[in-house]
C-alpha cells in the first residue's frame, strides 16, 4: 500500500530556532517524488520543496531542507530559523503513478514569539 | 512558479443548489486537478481533468456529483451538484508543472465553500 504518515499533529517551536516535521512513507515504486507544502489559515496550498527517489543531494530551499533517508523511508522537512510567519499547517505528500499525489493528515506548527 | 486563480473564493450556499469553481492557469498545462480538503482534514484528489476528453474521477466520486469541464488547457471548472451541508469544504484545483526535471503541483488559493 502507497501511504503517507504524518506523526505529529501539532509542533510548538520559538522564533528562531530550527524545527523538524516528521515524514514516513510507503511504496514499491522505485520512482517517486516526495514533497511539502504550507497551508496557511487562508486555505492555499504554497509548495515549499521537492525530493525524488534518485536524488542523492537532500533538497534545500532558503530556509527549508528535506531530509531524505531513503532506506528509513523518511522525508523530514527542517525550517531553520523560524519566523512568525511560518505558523501554519504542512503536509507532506508523495507522487505516486507518474502524477496522483497522496498527502500525510498534516502538521500543524505554531512559531512562538 | 506557477500562478493559479480561483473564483470564487469563498461562498455560503443552500442545500439542493449547485455550485460551479472556475480554475484559471497562467501557462498552458496537460493535466489539472481537483481536490476536496474537508474541514481538519487532509486532501482528497475528486478527479483528473484532462483537456479534449472526460475527467477521471477517483473512487467515491462520481460525474453526477462533480461534473468537470477542460475546454482548453488553462481553464477547467468543477460544479458540485445538489449539495448537502457534507460538501461544505475547501475545493482545490491544482495544475501540474514540468520544471526542468522536477514535476510538481502548484495549486490556487481553494474555494471555501459553506452549505446551510
């Protein structure tokens, strides 16, 4: 079974320092892709960054880096530095069949001043 | 990235009415989707809109219900039929990009729809 576990429902974190949301998956595939997004309570969807199966660099973007432990079937997303502004819900989800996307139940992250 | 526009934004409706969410796309793409996102929920993908031919919905979901139009490749609409308060959800649409050897989903800003 193709599946995405979120196990963190809610993570509290001070202004400027890093935090870690964890990401497991399931699949047979050798090809995948793997990724997060932000919800803010507005509703949109803003992707934040992307990792595939073959990369072997883990992803960073700015403040944001995945990291991919391929044989633990992980894909944490770090923020490092966090801001007010990243309060939100993340989802992490998997691309599966070259373009159906499966997403965990979500983290919701409160930035603490 | 991507620029993706949804109309409306948010509305209240009646129970018994039908609701159509337009999708506007700033490039041409091949494949767009819908998603429902029920309140506390995560996302569920409603169905595939493919330009030229019939959605492909997933299971659960049904044409009657969710019927789907992809005239060209930057516009689609998703029409929820004779709603009942169980539709009240954040309806998604999100497009599909090919950027370099990334391929990703970006989505619109979602419909909040409340049935009474």
């Amino acid at each position: 079974a193709q599946k995405i576990t979120q196990t963190q429902p809610g993570m509290f974190v001070q202004e400027k320092e890093a935090v870690t949301l964890d990401c497991t998956y399931d699949t047979s595939d050798q090809s995948y892709g793997l990724f997060w997004y932000k919800q803010p309570s507005s509703g949109e969807m803003i992707f934040l960054i992307y990792q595939g199966s073959y990369d072997e660099q883990n992803a960073t973007e700015g403040r944001y880096s995945l990291n991919f432990q391929k044989a633990r079937k992980s894909a944490n997303l770090v923020i490092s530095a966090s801001q007010l502004g990243d309060s939100a819900m993340y989802f992490c989800a998997m691309r599966v069949q070259t373009y159906k996307y499966i997403f965990g139940t979500g983290t919701r992250l409160k930035v603490l001043a | 990235s991507a620029v993706i526009s949804q109309k409306p934004s948010r509305d209240i409706c009646q129970r018994g009415t039908s609701l159509t969410i337009q999708c506007q796309v700033d490039s041409q793409v091949t494949m767009m989707f819908w998603y429902r996102q029920q309140p506390g929920q995560s996302l569920t993908l409603i169905a595939t809109a493919n330009q030229g031919s019939e959605a492909t919905y997933e299971s659960g979901f049904v044409i009657d219900k969710f019927p789907i139009s992809r005239p060209n490749l930057t516009f689609s609409t998703l029409t929820v039929s004779n709603m009942s308060p169980e539709d009240s959800s954040i309806y998604l649409c999100s497009a599909r990009y090919r950027v370099g050897f990334e391929d990703t989903q970006y989505f619109g800003p979602g419909t909040r729809l409340t049935v009474l």
